[in-house]
C-alpha cells in the first residue's frame, strides 16, 4: 500500500468537508473498489488514482477545483467513463484525483417556448433523451453509449453519433455552458440565446476541449420537435462510390429529412452474422456494403414512405442500388440500427483490433478506402478491415482486424504503431482528421503534432497555458 504524505492526506479530509466521507473514495478504505473509475472501457489501462471524489452541486465541483489547485494537485474529470481514446482515467502515479460528475445528474430546466433543455454534466445521453421526449421534444444527439455516457462527456469530446448529418455534433446542440475554471471560479454561461455576439466564443472553446480548459458542469441544449413519421431503409450496394452517389440523391430526394446515414463493409456485417446470428442481418452476403437510411419526415408516415419509394427506384435505376428493403413497423427499424450498433461489440467477440475514428471529405472517402485497404493488405498480410460509420458526415470508423486465427495481443504488440502511422498518413493525404468524433485523449496526444497545422498547436498550448498554468486539469490529454 502506497503511504500518502500529509500534504495529500490533508487535501483528502478537505474533499470530505465538502463533499461528505460517503462521496471520496481512496485505496485507503479497504471496502471501497475504485476500478470502474481507474479503468478505461476497453481495458486498455488501468490507472491509479489517489481519490474518486463524486461532487454534488456545481460549488461543491468549485471547492474541489480550489483546494487541488492549492496543493498542485491534478484532476481527471471523468462522466459515465464510455470513451475510446483514454482521456478519462488517471495516470499511474496515484496522486491525481478523479472527478466524478455522475452525482449531478439533473434536469433543470425545460423551456418550451424557447426550445431548449438545460442539464447537469452527470445526466445519462438517454435519460436526457427521455425527459425531452416525455415534455413532446427531440434531443437528436444519439449513439451507441448513450445508455451510460453522459452529456458532460459528449461536450468534452464533441461527440457526433448518427444524426450528425441533420442536427450536427453535440457542439452544434449546445447554447450555453456553466463551466468551472482551473482557478475554481464558476462561469454562469447557461443562455439559450441563438444570438450572442459579445466577445471570444468561449462555449465553443470549452466543447471539445476534454477537460483540460475548464469542467463543464452544465449545459443548456437545443431541442426540436418531434418527426412526425420516421422511416429506415437498409440498401445493398455495390462499391463505396455508389455508396456516395447514394448519399447524394438522398439529399436531393430527402432534403432535412435525412437524418441518418450509415455505411458497412461486408466483412464489419459478416462479424454480426457470426455472433449475433438471431439478428438476421440482411443483403450482406451478396453485397461488399450495405447502407442504413433514416428519414425523419414532418408530414406524416405515407409522405415519408412515398418520399424513400421514389427515392430508392431512382437509385436502382441508376446502378447505385441493386436490392433495398424499408422497414415496415418500429421494431423493425430499431432492428436494423440494432445490427448497425451491434459491430463493435462483434469486434470485441472476435478479438483485438485497432480502432481509428477518421474524417475524410465524404467525395474523396472512395479513393482513400481502396488506396488504404491495398497499403494495409501489403504491410500485414491477412489483414481484416471492418469498416463502417457515418457516411453522411464523412465519418469512418476503419477498424483493422488481426488476421484470422492470429494472436490479438501478438498483432498489437507488432503492428499497432505501423498500422496508425499508415492510416494517419493516408488520413493527412487525403486532408482528413485522426480525430472526428472521439477525441484526443491520451492515445492520439502524441501522434497529433504530426497531422495537425502547427500554427494550430502552438495556439493551443497558448490557450491551456493560459487558462491552466499549472497544467491541473486533465494534463496529459490533447497536448503531450
């Protein structure tokens, strides 16, 4: 057991004045477990932390801020601990504390008239969801964690989901913050004013930020009304680009009513049909992709269902469709975006793998998957791409499997370097981003001063110097 000087013992019995013992957790306390927080949620690294500290109001995250920032000591602010980049979970050193927001998890405020939502970093994606669907609203921000992840999260990363090509990233949701400083200062920020134009964008600035320019406490969130009919087709198509030529007649066809459009490779849909086979996934085995459609239409459900009809005739007419079926009921729908959802977790079944969340110019993502895949085939032999995501907003989630009956660990050990060089490279060629929609973290923070503008590094190390002098809050995360 780690003996805690008393500087750091001190600091842990202030924590408890102000959040209360029950609320600060340590290694000290042999009935506590602290590895939901110490741990990232693909197990990747497991951390030590010195306290999980779980506030309860916004004073008491500002009081906590204070006294670390008193004692030099750095926080990891951490919200339902759902994210891929290791951004949210202590280092080893077991002198950082963990800030726990699921404990501020309200839903303050619903103002109709105005069409927002106003609600603690702590509330769970879906809860929120919930409330704005109960009050007659839609909050469309929606992904594969959001029965867990919360919204302090989704701003810190400035997550996307499958909407993103109607509504926009969580970043384009948002209004107004409430945001403690690294000083422990409190920035009321919570207007849902549209119109703001008094200075520096400092709600922008704080979105994406993961935590190491301030801790987002609370948000206030557009909302829109909710669709009158909504509609999902699943079409089979025969190359990436007739994907893309799809997408363009959908926005034609469909205008703001595409709300969702997904893309899969045949092998990402193979690995479903493999673990999950009472899923029944359809068209794939005679397809190299599918696409997933939803149409969110404000008249009602026979103007929707005419709407995809006539659409997806004219997509078989030109050649970029060969089969397509429309979802007859809600369940159905929420079947086929179940299969969509459920490739990661088929990944998982079948083994290590390395994860890349890319962006590409949607126009360009043809060229740079068929010039990537043919590098990645030439470098590993046997290589497995499981390749899909949000077409829409041109966002791949291009994932490399180890080669059949490989050893995972072995295939980490020897290629994970080289294969993100590769595709970082290719990402960089084809002006793209390492990054779209998961963030930095710490897995990404060393590689990212060679695939971004270096006027714009240098700008940002100004910022955090600026607003973190002494490096509190989240160090380690964005910036190496």
């Amino acid at each position: 057991m780690t003996t805690l000087t008393q500087t750091q013992n001190d600091l842990i019995a202030q924590l408890r004045a102000i959040c209360g013992t029950a609320n600060v957790l340590t290694h000290e306390d042999p009935s506590a477990d602290l590895s939901p927080w110490e741990q990232d949620w693909r197990k990747r690294v497991h951390g030590r932390a010195l306290a999980v500290v779980r506030p309860g109001d916004t004073a008491q995250v500002a009081a906590v801020v204070k006294a670390c920032a008193a004692t030099g000591t750095s926080i990891v602010p951490q919200g339902g601990n759902t994210g891929l980049v290791v951004g949210g979970v202590p280092d080893g050193s077991g002198t950082q504390i963990v800030l726990s927001m699921t404990r501020m998890n309200a839903v303050r405020a619903i103002d109709p008239a105005n069409l927002t939502i106003t609600v603690e970093a702590g509330c769970v994606l879906k809860n929120l969801q919930t409330a704005a669907e109960n009050a007659g609203f839609l909050f469309p921000l929606s992904l594969g964690a959001e029965g867990s992840c919360t919204i302090g999260g989704n701003l810190g990363t400035n997550a996307g989901g499958t909407q993103v090509v109607r509504y926009g990233n969580t970043r384009e949701l948002c209004l107004g913050l409430e945001v403690v400083t690294a000083q422990g200062e409190v920035w009321h920020g919570l207007t849902g004013l549209r119109k703001d134009n008094t200075g520096y964008d400092l709600r922008n600035l704080m979105i994406g930020s993961e935590g190491t320019l301030g801790i987002i406490t609370a948000a206030t969130l557009k909302l829109y009304p909710q669709p009158a009919a909504q509609l999902t087709a699943w079409a089979a198509v025969p190359s990436m680009e007739a994907a893309v030529q799809l997408l363009g007649l959908a926005h034609q066809r469909l205008g703001p009513g595409l709300t969702g459009f997904e893309v899969m490779n045949q092998f990402s849909l193979s690995l479903v049909d493999k673990h999950y086979p009472q899923l029944r996934v359809p068209l794939w085995q005679g397809s190299p992709w599918c696409v997933l459609l939803e149409n969110s239409d404000s008249e009602n459900e026979q103007h929707a269902r005419g709407q995809f009809e006539a659409l997806l005739e004219s997509a078989m007419d030109s050649g970029c469709v060969h089969d397509a079926i429309v979802a007859e009921s809600l369940s159905q729908a929420r079947g086929l975006w179940h299969i969509r959802e459920s490739i990661t977790l088929a990944q998982v079944q079948e083994g290590l793998n390395i994860k890349h969340d890319i962006s590409i110019p949607v126009s360009r993502i043809p060229d740079f998957v068929a010039e990537t895949d043919a590098l990645l085939a030439r470098e590993v032999p046997g290589v497995r791409m499981v390749d899909f995501g949000h077409l829409g907003d041109g966002n791949l989630h291009y994932n490399v499997q180890a080669p059949e009956g490989g050893d995972g660990k072995a295939f980490l050990h020897d290629f994970e370097d080289k294969v993100n060089t590769l595709v970082f490279d290719q990402v960089l060629k084809f002006k793209g981003s390492i990054s779209a929609e998961h963030g930095v973290g710490e897995l990404k923070a060393a590689k990212l001063p060679y695939y971004k503008d270096p006027t714009a590094m240098a700008m940002m190390r100004a910022l955090k110097t600026a607003l973190d002098p002494q490096n509190t809050l989240n160090p380690g995360r964005i910036l190496a």
